[in-house]
C-alpha cells in the first residue's frame, strides 16, 4: 500500500501509466526506472485520493516494495508499506478497467485473526 500527501505525485512519477485515475479504477502499469527501463510489471488499485494498493507478482512483493521505499520522496510525504496476505483486503465498492471498458467488480472486506 502506498499512502500520504505525495502518494499520486509518487506513483505518476515511477509508473508507465496514468494513475490519476477516478478512486475505485484498477490500472495494469509497470515500475519504471529514470531511464524508463521497465522495474516490476502490476496492477494498482487506487483507493483514495492518496492512498494505492498496489499488486506484484508472485514472489516478487518484498523486492518491489524495497524498491519502492528506495525511490519514495524523502520528506516523508510517501509510505510504502506490506499487507500479509489474510491481513486487511481494502474494500472498494466498484472498480473499472484502466481502459475504461463496463467491466466491474466489488471485493468484500475481510479481516484475518492471525
């Protein structure tokens, strides 16, 4: 998850994609680096105007957070933190394809006791 009041600034900066997108909007994108090499391929879910939920690959979560730590502005006005999995899912009460197509769908809530 990526929080604060420079979270859009931050991911419009490091993702290849538009993430100034309506609350609620899932994008496909990818990390890139300052030369535009390609760094982690996911998918973002914005939940509030300063708030990304970010998805990666199988695998490589621990890797694309570090990086995104590393290259987080460092005033502090970004957190880059990890959800375990079975922790907290965000709710979201609709989501649209980044491509703006019909297709949408609700994820329900859920809280692990672990």
């Amino acid at each position: 998850e990526v929080t604060g009041p420079g979270a859009l600034a931050f991911m419009q900066r490091i993702a290849g994609n538009q993430m100034d997108r309506p609350v609620g909007s899932v994008t496909y994108t990818s990390f890139l680096d300052p030369r535009g090499g390609i760094k982690a391929d996911l998918t973002v879910m914005r939940l509030g105007p300063e708030r990304f939920w970010v998805l990666t690959g199988n695998g490589m979560g621990w890797h694309d957070l570090a990086w995104m730590k590393a290259n987080a502005p460092q005033d502090g006005s970004v957190q880059a933190v990890a959800w375990s999995p079975g922790s907290i899912l965000p709710r979201a009460a609709a989501t649209t394809c980044a491509c703006g197509c019909a297709n949408r769908s609700s994820i329900a809530s859920t809280r692990s006791s672990a």
